[in-house]
C-alpha cells in the first residue's frame, strides 16, 4: 500500500488526482482545481451529526453517522470511491483537516472494497495554508512587474505572450473592467486564491523568479486581489503599453462584442444566448451611470441598443464602434489618463505591443543572468 502523504508541494506540481470527501456545501466554498468531491456524507446528514456531535459528544455523532450513512446509500458511495481509486491508482483522498472522515471512507474502502487507497495528512485545511504560505513567500521574493495601459491596449494579449507572466483575469474568468463579465461564472474566492497560489508554485519550480501582471484594482469582478499582493501592485515597477485609438476600438468591438456574443451562444445556445449576450451588454453600461450622468448614458445606451437590433437582425457589427468610441473618449480615457499621472514615477517603459514585449522578454533574460 502507498503510504499517507504530507507532501502537499508535489501534490499541487504533479496535479495529482484527489478525492475530496467533505460535504458538498464545504467543497462549494472553496476546493482545488481538478479535484472531484465525493463526499462521505451530504449537506444534510453533516448538518445532524456537527448537531449531535455539540449536543451529545463525538461518541453519538460517530454512532449517528453510521445510522444515516448505511445500506443502499453507504454502498453507493463505497462504489464511487472504488471506481475512483481504480481510475486514479497514484491519486490520494482527504477531509477537512484529515481526521475522521477521511480514516472512515479509507477503511470502508479497504473492507469492503479490498482497495488501499492513501489519504492526505493534515486533509484540506493543511494543503490550503500551505497555498496561502507559499502565495506570501512568492510575493516577499520573487520581482513583479505591471503591463498598464488606455483601456483596449491589449494588455492582456501581451500576458499570454509571456512564459513569465500571471494571468490574473485568467484566473479570475473576468476581463476586470465593468465590462469584464464572461458568460460563464467567475469562480469562488477561494478557488481563485488556490489556481493563483498553484500558478505561482509550479511556474517558480520551473525556475521563474520574475512574473509580469496587468495593472488591476484590487477587485477583478468578484474575485478579491490577496492583500499582499494588491499591497506590492502599488509599488511595483510599470510598463506602459500604447496603441492607436483606432486600434483600441476595433479592440474593444472583438473582445465585448464580437467574441462575447459568440460565448454566450456557446454556453446557452442561439436562441438564448443572444438576447443573454444583449442584457448583459445593456446591464454593464447601466453599472456606470452614476459615473458616466444621466445624459451621457442615454445617448450612450440608446447607440448601444440600436447596434444589438443591427447585429441581431443582420450580424453586422459596425454600430457598436459608436458607443465604444464615446465610451473610450468621455470616460475611459479621461480616468486611465489621471491613473498615469498618478503612476509616472514608477513607470520604467512605454511604447506598443512589439516593443513592450521584447523590452519584458530583454527584462526576464537580464534576471535570469544576474
């Protein structure tokens, strides 16, 4: 039998399959990427036994336990983990801190399944202050680096570019501006930590010491920056990445429009995902009307509307470039240009995407020789 596992370093660089046996209102709260949840028990029978257990003690709750957890249900989930076991024979389970669940599902497993299968020490709990511990370590040791820039520069074109780079929006399945919402849903707080602290992980095992990020606020939708990295972000050094307005425009109409429409009819067909693609457009303009004034919105919403009856009724685009283009110059660009003002000391380069790119490349391999 492969013994118990503390290694929690090798578990997340290897992407080693894990079954994870919390219940599923825990596992909703946050869990590891790639991780299947196959819980000992459900929501429901963990909510009787943390009662049973504060009322009479852990002898009864184990007892409890065992009384809803039998017969035709315990030998489903037995099933469950065997054929996970055998479809993953290098992978490990865990609980929430590795006690008492996990040594329940590895002993019915091994009695009534013949199967040995290994647990992680220290269950969820350990593994997940180990991601935290080591997103601080990265942040205190490693050299950050900023791509800012006018909104549809391309920022985030040069981060995939880069073998060094974090994608933080990536992670997060937003674009991070009020426009930024994908049409599938952004992930937990909690997942969004654990895929950061991962990046970080196997890209420093790779040798990677220097990571370049686009300039963010310390929200990307829903997902909240660590602190100690939002904290270092308002210190790093910055680049500052130009592009035409002309290009920034047709930027803009394929990532928010052209691109967007076809996810949302990806996700949930033509007939819905149009008119989901078209409230969504509508409801993150309305999100800044308080910043844009009300006159300023109208005219903008009612461009806005008349390009979503031009693109539905005949697949044309062009329209849209009206309100994209009285959005970059009455409120984007007017905010980003105060934001440089802000930042001009810290800025170190500027030029386009050609020569951003071979200038953070040259930065990297200046690293890498020191």
């Amino acid at each position: 039998m492969r013994a118990d596992t503390a290694d929690y370093r090798q578990l997340f660089l290897d992407d080693v399959p894990m079954m994870d046996t919390r219940a599923p209102v825990e596992f909703t709260k946050g869990a590891f990427p790639g991780v299947i949840n196959l819980p000992l028990m459900n929501d429901n029978e963990r909510q009787k036994v943390g009662t049973c257990y504060k009322q009479h003690g852990q002898q009864a709750a184990i007892e409890l336990g065992h009384k809803l957890v039998s017969g035709r249900i315990k030998a489903e989930r037995i099933q469950a983990w065997a054929d996970f076991a055998r479809a993953h024979p290098d992978g490990y389970l865990y609980c929430f801190r590795g006690g008492l669940r996990s040594q329940i599902v590895q002993r019915w497993l091994k009695d009534e399944a013949g199967i040995d299968y290994p647990r992680v020490v220290g269950g969820y709990k350990a593994m997940r202050t180990f991601l935290l511990e080591n997103q601080q370590q990265a942040v205190e040791q490693c050299d950050f680096v900023l791509v800012g820039g006018l909104t549809g520069t391309g920022k985030t074109e040069v981060i995939a570019a880069l073998g060094n780079s974090l994608d933080l929006e990536g992670l997060a399945n937003h674009r991070g501006s009020s426009f930024g919402k994908r049409a599938t849903p952004q992930p937990a707080q909690i997942d969004f930590e654990n895929r950061l602290s991962i990046e970080l992980l196997k890209k420093r095992a790779a040798g990677i010491e220097q990571f370049v990020l686009e300039d963010e606020s310390r929200l990307i939708g829903s997902c909240s920056l660590p602190l100690e990295l939002h904290q270092g972000m308002q210190q790093f050094p910055l680049v500052w990445l130009e592009d035409s307005f002309e290009g920034r425009v047709e930027r803009i109409l394929r990532d928010y429009v052209i691109d967007l429409s076809a996810e949302f009819v990806a996700a949930h067909g033509q007939e819905a995902g149009f008119p989901a693609f078209t409230a969504r457009l509508q409801q993150s303009l309305a999100n800044i009307v308080k910043r844009l004034g009300g006159e300023r919105y109208q005219r903008l919403a009612a461009i806005m509307d008349a390009a979503l009856a031009e693109q539905e009724a005949s697949g044309r685009v062009d329209l849209h470039r009206g309100w994209i283009e009285g959005l970059l110059r009455e409120y984007y660009d007017p905010m980003y240009a105060y934001q440089r003002e802000s930042k001009a000391e810290r800025i170190e380069f500027a030029g386009e995407q050609a020569a951003v790119l071979e200038y953070l490349r040259e930065r990297a391999r200046r690293e890498v020789a020191a």
